[in-house]
C-alpha cells in the first residue's frame, strides 16, 4: 500500500532516560500538530530498548507529562521492552537473506579504523566475510552498501554514501541488546508509521533505517526533522547537560514556548491562557513551512 492511501499516521517515541525536557516536548508538538492537522492518528513508543539507560520511573513519568500538556495519543502505548521476539524475527530474516553478519571485534581492536561522519569508527570490515578462525560472534552487523537519498520535509534533500558515510552497522549489540536502528525501523512497520516527524540529531540515522526498510521490505515513511534545542553553550539538552523537567513550567507557557522554537508566532498572552485555547490556537495556526530549516538552535531562556 502507499503512503497516500493508508491516512497520516505520525508516532512519538521518547527514550526513558529522564523526564521530558524543552528539547522532547518540541518534537512531541511537532509530531502532533503535523498529525492531527493532517487528520492523522498520534502514536506514543516508548524506546526502552536500550534498558542500561533506561530510567525506572521516567516513562511513566513522561506519560503524564504528556497527558498534563494536554497531548492525546490513539490506541495503546508500545513498549521496545516487550517487542524482542519481532526484532530477532527482523533479524533472521536479514540473516537468512545476507545481509547481516556475525561479528567478533572489539571495540579496541577497532580503535584505528577510519572515522564515520558522526565521528564513530567506521567498521573496517574484518569479519564481512567470516568470523577470522577461532573467535565467535559478539555482535551482528548490516552488510551496509549504497546510497541513500531522501528528501526530509524540513532539511531538504539528504544523500549518504553508506559504506563512506556510515559503514557496516550494528543491529543485535555485544550485550545481547538490539540496536535502536532494528528496533525503530521494525515498531515504525509494525505500527504502519506514514510520517516521521523528530528531532534532527537523527537525521544522519535516517538513511541506515531506510536502508534496513529496503532490506526488509517495508514501506518507507515520509521524513521531517525538526531543529533540536541547545543550550546557549550549543550542546543538546538532555540530561546530561541538567536540562529542567518541563513540568517545572506551566503547561501553557512550555507549550507556548515551543510553538516559538518551531518558528509559529503564537500571541504573547497565549502563554498564560487555558489549555484548551492553546491548543485551538495550535491546531488552526500550525504551519510546518514555518519551522526553521535548522539542524539546532538555542532553546529559549526560561527553560
Ligand atoms: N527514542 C529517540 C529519542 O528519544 C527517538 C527516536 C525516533 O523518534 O525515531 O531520541
């Protein structure tokens, strides 16, 4: 089926590492005004794939964040945590295809390697053509080779070079974990996601989770990246760099704030107006034209 004829489905999908900041409210908004402007359906994925960064509590805690903001997502929240048996699933079927392989290196016996574009090591392709005898499997890697193009709604056209760009790329980790890569790509199909509206720190993870959308035969969504608050130092908030929660913000004002970011111009008073006008301002003004053609940008001062 194409994009056009399965009707706007759009997702949030927050990592629970902490509580929701500035930076993770711009991408729910963003992801929301697009879906329902366009008539669509909102899904919530919690990613807690990765469980040694997984918070206890802080799902929960964004849930209702989420649903203090005033947010409404369809159907039920999906859990990474639960979704293993599909991931292995993806992953047979990439092996049985060959497209991925097992991999015995160590992250120090790559340390010499070429870098990436997002200044990882890019794999040096020891083990593409068998284990070297005598080691076993730690991980498994995409065989990763090609170009990818796509046209992201707000950064314009985009183009990797796989093998330059990105390399050989892990799906099943050294610790047993799958990798977000598999994970989002596999709940994105499952869930029948039409449009991916997010933050642009994952515009260069884009082209690796087409390339596994490819291998695995599923429908590629659409694509817009929105620009990701920094602080005024130029670092992502998060909480590693002690971005607030925004619940220590009223609602209406964060909300407010956050239409700013994304370049609407909501009334000065709106931010001290109920939800619900909030919202009704959002839902009739909300233009995607008007969000910054940017990768980052300075999140405003009272967060
Ligand atoms: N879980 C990711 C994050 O919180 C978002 C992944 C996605 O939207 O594809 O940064």
């Amino acid at each position: 089926m194409s994009l056009a004829e399965r009707g706007y489905t759009g997702r949030f999908a927050p990592s629970p590492s902490g509580p929701l900041h500035f930076g993770s409210l711009v991408a729910a908004l963003g992801s929301y005004l697009e879906a329902r402007c366009k008539d669509g359906r909102w899904l919530l994925r919690i990613e807690d794939v990765d469980s040694p960064r997984t918070v206890p509590g802080a799902a929960d805690a964004i849930l209702s964040t989420l649903d203090r903001h005033g947010f409404e997502w369809d159907g039920e929240v999906v859990w990474q945590s639960r979704r293993t048996e599909a991931y292995a699933a993806a992953l047979e079927q990439l092996r049985a295809a060959g497209h991925a392989f097992p991999c015995a290196c160590t992250r120090r016996e790559m340390a010499d390697s070429a870098l990436a574009r997002d200044g990882s090591r890019r794999y040096p392709g020891t083990c593409r053509d068998g284990l070297p005898p005598g080691r076993s499997a730690r991980a498994w890697r995409i065989r990763a080779e090609g170009i990818i193009r796509f046209d992201d709604a707000i950064q314009g056209p985009q183009q990797e070079d796989l093998a330059r760009d990105v390399g050989d790329y892990v799906v099943l980790r050294a610790d047993g974990l799958f990798a977000y890569q598999l994970a989002v790509v596999v709940d994105d199909a499952a869930a029948g996601i039409t449009h991916v509206v997010r933050g642009a720190d994952l515009l260069h993870s884009t082209a690796r989770q087409i390339y596994l959308q490819k291998l695995l035969g599923a429908t590629i969504p659409a694509y817009a990246h929105l620009p990701v608050a920094t602080n005024a130092a130029a670092e992502k908030l998060s909480k590693q760099t002690l971005a607030r929660a925004i619940d220590a913000h009223p609602p209406a004002a964060a909300l407010t704030a956050a239409l700013t970011f994304l370049g609407q111009h909501p009334p000065t008073d709106l931010a001290s107006a109920p939800l619900s006008e909030v919202w009704s301002w959002a839902r009739t003004h909300w233009q995607r034209e008007h969000v910054p053609r940017l990768h980052h940008a300075i999140a405003p001062e009272f967060t």
